[in-house]
C-alpha cells in the first residue's frame, strides 16, 4: 500500500483538532474511514469518475429519491402517459427477493423520538382548466397558483393532482421533495394530465397544494372541477412472431400462437388481454383511447424486448394501432454476467470495489447493455454512482464473444451498516426500465459497526388475537439472544411490568432468542428467529405458560466396575430435561475428571462448544471413551455437571461414576542420535551420549528423566501404564521433529516400547521469513492482507511448511489456527514448498476481529514451519497496524518502591507529580495527569494501545518495562507505577538527554523542556492523541517491519 503524504495527514489532524473536544469530552470512540484500493490491473476497464452521473436512457420517468419522509400515496391508480411513469406490472423474470429487513410500521414508528412541531403556514391556492368539456383521449391544461399569506417561508410545499396522471416534473418546483414559498410570495406553475378516472360521464379533478408541515388553513389549500367528458374509443391489431434469424421481418414458420398479450392504459385507464391466433395475430376492439403499454406472455421462452422510445403507443379515436411483437430469444441466453466485491466484509464507514463482467456468448453483436439494479428498493444495496453511470449510463457494446470487465468504487451505503450487509443485485440488457431478462449477477458482504435494537411485546396470548389484552403482559421474563453459529451470548432483557422488553445497541445481524423462565413460544418455534436492525424493530411475541423451566438431570454409567490402569474406559451419560421447557446451550462446562476423552466425542456439547438443545422431556445420550487420566488409592473417580442457559443450581444436573483400577506397569527405551548426513537413519558414529530424554504422562501422573549413554541408548523402567510424551534435549542445537505420528508412547504392561529419536538442526539455520501487512491503520472487520516471504537458504527442499499464529491467544491477532481461516490457504493446510535457495510468496486475507478495537491494534504473529506449532525451531515473523477509535482509562499508584519489592507500602506515594503516558512507536505524548495527595493517578479518555510512562522529576522505572501500560477500549485497567530514584545530574556534567520514553532527566524529560520554552504540554499531548485516536501517525512516521 502506498503511505499517506505527510501533508495530507496534517491537514486531516488540522481538520479533527477543530472536533478534539467532542473526542476527548463527550464522545468515547472514533472511526476512520477507509482509504481506496490502489488501481485495479489493466487486464481491467477502470470508468473515470465524471462530476455529474449520467443518466440511463429509458422512457421511464424517474421516481422520487427515497428519503426519510414518507411519500403521500397518488389519490388514483398509475395511467401510462407519452411518459409512462411506472415499471412494467408484470415483468417476465420473477421479482427480486429483498434482501434487507422491513422497515418499521408506522406503529413501530411511534415508538421513535418525536420532532419538535413546526409551525403550520397558511398557503392560499387557486387554480383553472382550459376548458369545462374534453374527449376522453384529451389532455387537461391545468394552470395553478400558490400564494403564502404567513410571515415566515413556507417549505417542502408540493402539490397533487387527484384525477389525473401527471408526467413526474409536471408540477414544476411543486413537485416531490418540494420547493420553499418566501413570506407574502406568488408562484404559478401550469402542467397538463391524461384523464384517469370518470365519475359516470364527469372527471372528478382536485388540485391541492401544501406544505410538509400542514396548513393552519385547511380550507383554501384545494380547488376541485367537474368538466363533462366524452369517452372515444379505437382498435389494435397486431402480429407476433419469433424472429429466429434476427432479420426484422416475419418469416413462415415464425408466427407465435397461443401467446398472451396485453394492453394497459387508456383514458381512464384499463387492462385488456387476448390470446394470438395460429398465425400470431391478435386485435382489440372498441377500447379507451389513451395511451397504452404492451406485454407479451408468449410460449416457448420468446421475449418481445421494448426498445427506447417505442415502450408505449397511443389509440385514436375511430382508427386502428398495429403493432409488430417481434420475439428474440431473451438475453439471459445471449449473456452472461458476473459480480464481486473486493471485501468479505466492510466496517462502515467504507468504500467498496466493486467488479462486474459481461460476456457476449451469443453468435450475435449486442449494444447499449444497461443494467437494473436494487429493483426492491432496499437501502443496503448499491444504486449506482458517477462511475457507474458513465459506463451503464449510455450502455455497453459487445460483439459476438467479446467479454469486458469493469472496476468501480462504489461507498457503501448507510443502510447497510443497520441491516448487517450490503448488496449488489443487478440484471443486465438494453433498456432495463422495461426489459427484465437479462442475466441477473449478485454479491454480498457483511458490513460492520452498526448497532441496533429489538423491541419484543411479550403476552400470554390466551385468545390468540395477537395483541396485549389486559391481564396478558407477561412481566419479569428473562430473554437471551444467542449467536446461532457459536451459542455465545449476545444480549439478555427482562420484560417490564407491561410485558415489554428491549435489546439495545446490539450489533445488527441474525440471532435465536432463548427464553429463560417457564414459557414456550405459543406460535411455533419461528419465533426463536430474530433480526436485529439499525433502525430498530418491533415484534409481538405470544407466550403460553409451561409446567416450569428447563430442569436437567445427569447420570453417567461405566462399562465395567473395574480396570487395569492401561485399559480404555468407555463411558455413557444421560442427560435429561425433566423441567417444561427447551433447555438452550446445554454442555459441559469442563472436561470430565480422571478420564482423557478427545472433546471431538462430544460433538456441540464438548466444554466451550455451542451447546445443544433439550426439548422439555428430551433424552440426550453420549457414548465416549478414553484413558484414565488420574485415580487415588485404587479409584477412578469421574465427576462432573452439565450447563445450560438459566442452570438454577448446577449440583441438580451433576453426575458421577466410580471404579476399581489395578495399577500396571511397562517400560521404555530407546536411542537418540544425530542424522549428519540426513540419510533417514543411523549411521555409525552419530550415536549422540548425553542427550536428556524426559517422559511425563502415565497414570498417575508422573514425571521421569534419563540421559543417553555412550551409544546414545536410554531406559525407563517400571514407568506406571499410560499414555507418555517423552522429549529429547540434544547439545548444539539438534533438534527432533514432529513429522505428522502421533508423539503420545502407550506403556503397557510386557516388551518395552522401543523410541528412535532422530536428530536435525534447526528449521531455522536455513529457513527465514518476513510478514507485513497492506495497511497501517485498519478498521474491524475490514480484511487484511498479510504478505509472508519465506526463503530457503539450504541446499534442500523444505516441505510441508505450514503456520502457527497467535499462540498467546489475544482476541486482536490474526492467523488464529483454532477455527477454519480459508484465507491463509495452504499455510492451514497441507503446507506449502519452498525448494532450496527459493523465495516463495504467500499472500493470505482475514478480516481483522473485533478485539482488534479493543486492544488498539492489531497483530499478527506466526511461526512457519513443517508442523509448525508442534515443532517450535521454525522462524517466527509479525507485524502490526492501528486499530483507532477506542477509548479506555487507566488508574494506578504512583510510588517510590524503596524496597523493590514491586508493591505499594506505606510511605511510598508520590503526592502532585505529574506522570505522562508515551507512545514510543510515534514518539508523542498522548495523556498525562498529577497524581493525587496519596498518589492516585487517573487518566481518563485514553486511546487504547500500549504505552510506556515517565514521570517529572528526580525519578524513573528501572527495567525496560516496569513503565509499560496497556489501555483497553471500553474498560478501566489498574497498574502500579513503582519508581526508583534518578538523582540529577552535578552542574557541569552535561550528560547526554535521556529518551523521553524511558524516563527523565532531572528536568521530567521533555516535560522540563516544554516548560522551559513555554510550549503548551497541553496542546502537544492534545495532538498526539488524537494521532494515536484517529491512526494518523502510523502512516505519517511509517511503523517498523518485524520481522525474525
């Protein structure tokens, strides 16, 4: 990735300076957008952005944008006009499922905070048609006049027409979103309408103007007309036939029979419809004159495709309209199209890359390909921005074969952050406001960073009329959601006294709902299926009462009442749910006791897994085997209990078995030598003598050591039967490698196990690595992409090489080998090979977790290896990145530790000395405070990360990092901060300045040097905070590869 310019950073900081006290005063956390993709390849075709979107050539008048207001509903059903303005009512490909959640009702709406009121204007209007009669197929002159009588603007004043059907942009300024009226302000628009319905032989017209707000006059804001009208009527006739040789002409054999075909318009408007004849014809007599649209349902899979300006004809009074259905073959077969998005996932604020590919599989040339997006209207879809419409805008042209890819930037819309994921769902052919058979491409990715709140009515629905009814609400109720990948928990509410109950500020996304308490869902268990969204929701929940809650009983049974201490147990536990409702995430909260059993046998209910679901009265039965781990005086004694959701006393659901164990006895030997000539084998004069071999296992557990003799050979005898891992200890740094067998020696009783320790150097004198990764500043969720170099400097292939990553196990590294990560390909899988004297690149992608924002950063840390994590001579390589926007605080104490013992004693506080927390990686200052009269220290408000401490004065820490802290977002930390004495220096010693990150000269490091010029610490600490809140400075100063 290429650095950010210093220059731009700085402005970028000059700009947040402005927002520093919302920052650090009010706000707890921050984002940072995303930076664009560098350019696509040129295998690609990249739109230029253009400063206005252009429009896609269609006959289709544009719909208002949707916003936040609701939009009146027209008075009278939609008539096609020389301007249709309505998609087609049937289109020929199914309709497009919507892919984000409903929006709220009006009555979840209510729920919303309320606006203040605005005060109503009063608008007077007049108005006037052109004539008092009209032939039906007439257009009516209507010439409107809106004045404001109020003192103030009047805003968001449109008007409507109820009787006509008026082209969109007719009503001039008036029209949808509106315009705004100066105080005392006259404004005439004139427009003209098809007539759309009669009453008898008269048109019931009303124009009516108002504000958005209302009107404090009611009676003013409408004129009505009741002109006579007199209807006329004309014919269509028509043909239609599939064109199979595309030569524009009806050819014998093509006429279509038995085809569908329908008109829809006139004056007032009507639907007809007919069936083609043996020769394709079809005709409409004495309709509506007006203006129509057709469609055509015709067999065998022909499509009669609308071109631009010919979507719609008109019938005249006393003549007949012919019209040609000309068929193709519908572009889905001529076409094909694909679409993807450059992130898996996207944490909003975001900018997405958007690829979409057109293929002409036809044998025929195809122009002005346009494309039909989000036809559900959902908010979290792509619409298409100035790129895009500089490329669909006008169309696409592909000769017969030609394939075109083309690369957008698209942002991500806000609606996607509320529901959880972004769209793109699009169909391609010429003319998409009409045509609909094109092929459909679609892509997805979750989206991040949202928050959002379910709102759940709980009633004992007794007459199951869906609603509350007094005496219903069903208080106190605890109710959890639950991940249904993981079973973790997610949220948990517990209804008020009027049965209501709400999750808040929980991330957007899928959940179950569990309920804790004795009461099922009363219809079906579909309601366990909840969604949050951003934008909240309400949901009405009927309940039945239940005999009592999930209630779980354990009994665990053994094969046989007594072992030999070698011998396989094999175990059964039973586990019942005796309560009256499902018991939720029922599992072992530990792994059974005595007993070695792999947690793969237990499937969802092993320790720490998902859990599995009881239904009241349900059995569960598990069947698992394993070797004795542990037993005292003769007694294997296995115990344990099962946990659910809710467990109200977990010595209810416990369990235990007991057996006799005889102890055995085995022995084991071996070799261990070095293999120089790496041959595979021992060879004389690689005997290795005194190399330590331990052993720990058996059972009882214990713990045995040996060293090899002169021929390398070793013993242990007498070892208790069991399970054994025995290690090899050579001098000069030989190494024996896990090769894929399982390392556990079984000891039993009779031949000793024999072990053959085969000596290697180490991965690492011939193997070495380097890890970076694309960004300096990330947002969770948003994928990062690791670049690993590994280099063989030896004279053989090495095989096999895989990666073990994030062996501490923090929640903000990546590479975490624990769960499947298919981005790392094979460094999770079989390994890769780099062969001797290679350079091999491995690119691999994850999206960075969430406690990445917790910690500030995030990390990634690996060890490349064959088998790497088993064998730990391998060579290690990490790198990190911000992760901004988190805030945390820190406390502590302040103390002089006169007696090194690292602990706050009596007499060791340092009262009113100021301390400052460092970012030594950017080398700024980002918080300090004084500590308090018992040296308390507090420092609130501080971006999450790690940091080291000075302090002012004669004092410092004394190890590298007896000043190191680390702040997590959303939490408090606790550290002590024990210092020891740093006289200052004699005049005229000049010793050199100490770093202010490790501590301080007798002047408080740069603290003293910031007083003595008279430069705000304040301000300083200001700005390199907010470098650290908002990630600026790790592209400004560029951060350190690590690499081993």
């Amino acid at each position: 990735m290429s650095e950010r310019s210093v220059s731009r950073a700085l402005l970028r900081i000059g700009a947040l300076t402005t927002a520093a006290v919302l920052a650090f005063g009010t706000a707890t956390s921050g984002a940072h957008a995303q930076e664009p993709e560098a350019p696509p390849s040129t295998s690609e075709v990249t739109p230029a952005p253009t400063s206005e979107p252009s429009t896609p050539p269609s006959t289709t008048e544009p719909a208002p944008p949707s916003t936040s207001e609701p939009v009146s509903p027209p008075s009278v059903e939609p008539v096609p006009s020389s301007e249709p303005s309505a998609q087609p009512p049937a289109p020929s490909t199914p309709a497009e499922t919507s892919h984000a959640p409903a929006r709220p009702t009006g009555a979840e709406q209510e729920n919303q905070p309320r606006t203040t009121v605005a005060e109503k204007p009063n608008l007077k209007v007049t108005a006037s048609i052109d004539k008092d009669h009209y032939a039906s197929h007439e257009r009516v002159k209507v010439k409107v006049t809106v004045t404001n009588l109020s003192p103030f603007p009047a805003e968001r004043v449109r008007g409507t027409a109820s009787g006509l059907q008026v082209s969109y942009g007719g009503w001039g300024t008036f029209e949808y979103p509106g315009t705004t009226l100066a105080a005392g302000e006259t404004r005439t628009v004139e427009f003209s309408g098809a007539i759309a319905r009669l009453n008898g032989d008269r048109l019931d017209l009303s124009v009516y103007v108002l504000a958005e707000v209302g009107d404090s006059d009611h009676n003013d804001n409408f004129v009505s007309f009741e002109p006579t009208v007199t209807k006329t009527f004309g014919s269509v006739r028509g043909t239609a036939y599939a064109d199979a040789n595309r030569n524009g002409a009806l050819d014998p054999g093509e006429p279509l029979a038995g085809g569908i075909v329908s008109i829809y318009g006139g004056s007032p408007s009507a639907e007809h419809r007919t069936t083609t004849d043996e020769n394709g014809l079809f005709e409409f007599t004495n309709v509506l004159t007006g203006v129509y649209s057709p469609y055509y349902e015709l067999p065998g899979g022909w499509v009669v495709h609308l071109q631009p300006g010919l979507e719609q004809f008109a019938v005249e009074p006393n003549r007949t309209t012919s019209l040609e259905g000309r068929a193709w073959r519908p572009y889905s077969e001529l076409l094909t199209a694909t679409a993807s998005l450059d992130r898996s996932t996207y944490a909003y604020p975001a900018t997405a890359k958007v690829t979409v590919t057109l293929t002409n599989t036809s044998q025929y040339r195809l122009d002005d390909i346009q494309a039909g997006c989000n036809r559900a209207g959902n908010s979290n879809h792509f619409d298409g921005g100035a790129e895009w419409n500089a490329v669909f805008g006008p169309g696409v042209d592909l000769v017969a074969g030609e394939t075109k890819t083309f690369v957008f930037t698209e942002p991500v819309p806000e609606g996607a952050s509320q529901a959880g994921d972004v769209w793109l769902s699009c169909d391609f052919q010429p003319n998409p406001g009409w045509n609909t058979d094109g092929p459909r491409a679609s892509a997805s990715a979750t989206v991040t960073g949202g928050k959002g709140r379910l709102t759940m009515h709980l009633a004992d629905d007794r007459d199951e009329d869906h609603m509350i009814d007094p005496g219903e609400e069903v208080a106190g109720l605890k109710i959890v959601l639950l991940n249904p990948g993981t079973g973790a928990q997610v949220a948990e509410a517990v209804s008020n006294a009027q049965g209501t109950l709400e999750f808040v500020d929980v991330p957007v996304g899928t959940y179950r709902a569990a309920i804790l308490g004795p009461w099922d869902f009363r219809y079906g268990p579909d309601m366990e299926t909840q969604q949050v969204v951003g934008w909240g929701s309400t949901v009405f929940v009927g309940l039945k009462a239940v005999s009592g809650p999930a209630e779980l009983r354990a009994t665990l049974t053994l094969d046989k009442p007594r072992y030999e201490s070698h011998e396989t147990v094999k175990a059964t536990l039973k586990v019942t749910n005796t309560g009256g409702r499902v018991a939720e995430r029922v599992r072992l909260p530990w792994s059974l006791s005595g007993l070695e059993v792999p947690e793969a046998q237990w499937g969802d209910f092993r320790p720490n897994g998902p859990g599995v679901r009881l239904l009241a009265g349900e059995s569960r039965t598990f069947e698992v085997s394993g070797t004795i781990r542990d037993f005292t005086n003769g007694k294997l004694n296995i115990w344990g209990y099962v946990d659910y959701l809710g467990v109200p006393n977990p010595t209810n659901s416990n369990f235990r078995a007991e057996a006799e164990v005889v102890q055995t006895k085995g022995s084991v030997s071996g070799v261990a030598y070095a293999d120089r000539n790496r041959n595979g084998q021992q060879d004389a004069g690689e005997a290795t003598a005194g190399v330590v071999v331990e052993a720990n296992g058996g059972a009882p557990y214990g713990y045995f050591k040996t060293t090899t003799g002169a021929d390398g050979r070793f013993s242990f005898a007498e070892l208790p039967s069991g399970e054994y891992y025995v290690g090899f200890t050579f001098a000069d740094g030989w190494v024996v490698h896990y090769e894929g067998r399982d390392q556990k020696v079984q000891v039993r009783p009779g031949a000793p196990v024999e072990v053959i320790a085969r000596g290697e150097r180490p991965y690492s004198e011939s193997l070495s690595a380097t890890l970076t990764l694309d960004q300096d500043v990330y947002e969770p969720g948003e994928d990062a992409k690791i670049t690993i170099t590994l280099t063989n400097r030896g004279d053989r292939a090495i095989s096999g090489i895989t990666a073990y990553c994030n062996g501490v196990g923090n929640s903000n590294q990546l590479g975490d080998s624990t769960r499947p990560n298919p981005g790392w390909g094979e460094l999770f899988g079989a390994g890769v090979t780099v062969g001797a004297g290679e350079t091999k690149t491995v690119v691999a992608i994850e999206a960075v977790p969430q406690g990445a924002f917790t910690y500030g950063t995030v990390v990634a840390a690996c060890l490349f290896a064959p088998y790497a994590g088993w064998n730990m001579d391998g060579v290690g390589a990490f790198d990190t990145a911000r992760v901004p926007g988190g805030f945390g605080s820190l406390t502590g104490e302040l103390y002089f530790d006169r007696n090194g013992d690292y602990r706050f004693d009596e007499g060791e506080a340092l009262p009113g000395t100021r301390i400052v927390l460092r970012d030594r990686e950017l080398g700024v200052d980002v918080a300090e405070t004084v500590s308090d009269d018992k040296g308390n220290v507090r420092f609130d408000k501080v971006p999450a990360g790690d940091f080291w401490a000075w302090v002012d004065g004669p004092w410092k820490f004394r190890g590298e990092y007896d000043g190191h802290v680390q702040v997590f977002a959303g939490s408090e930390s606790r550290s002590g901060f024990p210092v020891v004495a740093d006289p200052r220096p004699e005049p005229g010693d000049s010793p050199e300045p100490a770093a202010a990150a490790g501590g301080s000269s007798g002047t408080g490091g740069t603290g003293g040097a910031l007083a003595k010029t008279g430069a705000s610490v304040l301000g300083l600490g200001l700005l390199g905070a907010l470098l650290v809140a908002f990630g600026f400075g790790a592209s400004m100063i560029g951060r350190r590869r690590r690499i081993a």
